[in-house]
C-alpha cells in the first residue's frame, strides 16, 4: 500500500472585526454609492481594467519594530519595493505565564512543525514560543499596525518554515487605523522579520477582508479589500515582481476571496464568499469561477458564507469547499451555525452541498481550519462558532464524527499549536482581558477508547 500523500492546505482568512463593524444592523441600510477612493500601495501600481492609475506611495517600516532595514530581500521581502525590519530574540527570551489575547492565530515561522503563537491584544502584537512547562518565551514584541482583519500561514518556498500574512485596519479599539498587510519570519541571521507588502488604502471603510496565495501559473499574492462601504476589489501581485499591484476583480460583500484547486488540474479555481448579497435584505453566497475564467458557478447555500476554507480531507487531489452558510443579518432569530462541504465533480453539473453539521445553539460559522493533528498526513477540521469550537474527524466513509471540544467567545478566535515532539494543542481566546485557554487534543479515536491506530485499549 503506498504511503498517505501529503496534504495540500489553503486556509480562507476570516474577515475579524466584530459583527457591529462589518454588517449593517438588523433590518439592513441603503446601499450607498462608493466613494472616490484614493488607493496607496507600496510600489507602482496598474490600474483596473478601465484605466486610470493608483498613485503609488513611499513604503515605510513596521513602527515600532527595531533595527529598520530599509534594504529588500530575504523572506520578509516578497517585493523588490517591501521595507523590511529586523526583530532580534532576547538572550534568554522573557517568559510569560498564558498570556490575555484577543486574537490568536499560529504559524511555524522558526522550525518545520514547531508552531509559534501570535497574540494580539491592546495594540500589541506578539509572537510567543509555547514550553513544555506550560508558559511561553517571547520571541518578538511591537505595537499592532490596527486591528487584526485577516490573516495567512504559507510556506512559498516549501523549506518547511512557514510565512505569516496579517491584514490590519479598523476593527474593536482602532476604529483610526488604516488598512495594511504585512510579512513575519523567520531573520536569516536569526530572530524574525517583518515586511510591509502593501501600504494604506484612503476610503472610509479601512478593512482587508481576506488574503491568499495563489500557486500557478506563477506565484500571486491576492489580498481583498474595502473600497466602500459594501464594495470590495481584490488586488494581485507576482511575487518577486517590479510591477505593481493589479486591481482585478471587485464584487459586493465580498468577504471570503481564495484560490482552490477544485478538480486537481493545478490551475487555481477561483472562490468566493459573501455574507450579503447584490441588493439590501438579499442573503450572501458562495460563488466559485473554475480555472479562473469567466463563467461562474453558483455553489448551493442557504444564506450568507462567514467562513471557508479549501482542503483535500479525502486525498484524492482535489480540493472540497469547508464552508459555514448560516449567516443572517438577524443573527439573534434566523441565523445559524451550519457547516458544509462541497466536491467538484467535473461532470458539467453543480452538485449540492454535504450537510456536516448545525447547531441552532450558535448564529454562525465564525473560524474554520483544516489541519493534521496527529502528524499521520491526514487532515482534521476545527470549526468555531460564538459559543464552542466542534472538532470533526473524517474516516473513510460516512459522515464526519463531530464533538465540542471547548467553549470560546463571541469572536471564535482560537489557533492551534503543532508540536513534533507531543499532541497539538488548542488555544482558545476568550476575550479582552482574560487569559488563553490551552488544550491538548487528542488523536483521532482517543475520547472512544482507542488508540491513534484504532486498536481499543
């Protein structure tokens, strides 16, 4: 029997400002006409389709990050224009006890495997390395460039040390923060690194909605925005390249923008989710444009999508759809947590959704993450709503198995932390002022009384 393939995985950020901050209140608002915006991004930039340019600006350092190199290069440097800073480690680190996070994500920046945590809480931003005793090792420490809107784990060069893209801007206690996205990893000469990919966007409405990378025909850095109000443009930039950003595609609400390999031909298929529709009081969608072409494909939802992410959960080289289509802007009576997933199956026909889950306890999919939790190349998903985080793990046949395992705030925001040398664990942000909550997770089968090898004890 061959070997499991690896798994390919392709989070979808979640756009991370509280509810009030990105829908409209129950019972909707009158669209608006979108405002003049003026856009500024680091380096020359090509403008839509329909001409006329996006005034470029100066790029400038992380503030408040030591040892500003204005020189480009190296793994923070995605762009010949990117300004990077250096962040030397403390020599021993500082060690804090679990700290109070707001937002926590996760990404291996330092050692294949070895997950580092982010934590962002009033204004600050930091990366922690979690110890065996329970506690952390600060590795980095600097003010927050705004809110926390989105965010990426990546590993472009496939060394195993993997990149974080965060998306800032206005969001809970930086309602003046302009939107940017920025780069952490690992400093060649240690430490880590960080590197401003795209400067602030003018309009009144400074949130990045959601950034991905997209692999073929040529590696692309997609990161969707606000321009308005309601209305959202996706920006593409070559990796490596001198051109500028490219303004390519806009859309209404469109909050969840990925590339996916849908039907395992290793040419990106574009997805999209939105939480509102074309018109107000119109429920979001799920929409998906195979190959990146023209023709769209109405993936079935009942109403608005808050959350997804593409994955091969089954191994057969093509991604599913993990989605969350409960969303309503009455979310106290008609929305709900339901969890999806969706195959493309390259016969001309759309088919409809696999149910996975609903909880009427829950008003909406906030987080989801596909990811191995066990270290045996198979993928697990974690999925949060405003009240618990459900752990599916997927057999071979038949439907998910699904249980709570842990409660978490009204945000969702929970990371988790890979280790080679134990079990994963989850760390769940429970609110301002309160410390994380740590968990380890066990294999597949454990709570059942069996072994990760399914061998009863």
């Amino acid at each position: 029997m061959p070997p499991p393939r690896p798994q390919r995985l392709r989070l979808a950020p979640l756009l991370l400002a509280p509810a009030s901050a990105i829908v409209p209140a129950c019972g909707g608002e009158a669209p608006r006409p979108p405002a003049a915006v003026e856009v500024r991004l680091d380096g020359p930039v090509a403008g839509p389709a329909s001409g006329g340019g996006l005034p470029p600006s100066t790029a400038t350092p992380v503030p408040g990050v030591r040892g500003a190199d204005p020189a480009s290069g190296g793994p923070c440097a995605w762009f010949p224009d990117a300004r990077t800073s250096a962040l030397p480690v403390g020599d021993p680190p500082a060690v804090v006890d679990a700290p109070a996070c707001e937002e926590v994500r996760s990404a291996a920046l330092q050692a294949p495997g070895e997950d580092l945590l982010l934590c962002v809480a009033a204004g600050q931003l930091r990366w922690l390395r979690p110890r065996e005793d329970g506690r952390f090792d600060v590795l980095a420490e600097a003010p927050a460039p705004g809110a926390p809107n989105a965010f990426l784990r990546t590993d472009r060069d496939g060394d195993g040390r993997e990149e974080a893209i965060l998306g800032w801007g206005m969001g809970r206690g930086a309602f003046q923060a302009k939107a940017s996205v920025e780069a952490w990893a690992a400093a060649p000469g240690g430490g880590l690194c960080s590197g401003r990919l795209l400067g602030d966007l003018a309009g009144d409405r400074q949130q990045v909605a959601s950034i991905s990378l997209s692999r073929a025909p040529s590696p692309e850095l997609h990161v969707t925005a606000f321009e308005g109000k309601y209305d959202t443009v996706t920006y593409a930039r070559r990796l490596g390249a001198a051109e500028g950003w490219d303004a390519r595609w806009r859309s209404r609400m469109g909050t969840t923008a990925f590339m996916a390999d849908l039907d395992g031909d290793e040419r990106p298929d574009r997805v999209l989710g939105r939480v509102y529709g074309d018109a107000v009081g119109d429920d979001g969608d799920l929409s998906v444009w195979m190959d990146g072409g023209e023709a769209r494909v109405a993936v079935p939802t009942l109403r608005g999508v808050r959350a997804a992410v593409a994955a091969d959960t089954d191994g057969d080289g093509r991604d599913e759809l993990w989605f969350g289509d409960g969303w309503h802007q009455d979310y106290g009576k008609v929305a709900r947590y339901r969890l999806n997933r969706w195959r493309w199956d390259g016969a001309g026909k759309v088919p409809p959704p696999e149910r996975i889950d609903e909880r009427p306890g829950m008003y909406a999919v906030l987080r989801i993450e596909a990811v191995d939790l066990d270290g045996d190349l198979e993928l697990e998903v974690l999925a949060a709503g405003n009240k618990e985080i459900v752990r599916y793990d997927l057999g071979k046949r038949g439907k998910p198995a699904a249980r709570k395992v842990a409660d978490c705030g009204t945000e969702g925001a929970f990371a988790v932390l890979r280790s080679r040398g134990g079990p994963a664990r989850l760390v769940v942000a429970r609110g301002v002022g309160r410390p994380v909550e740590v968990t380890p997770l066990e294999a597949p089968g454990a709570a059942a009384g069996k072994d990760p090898r399914g061998r009863s004890r």
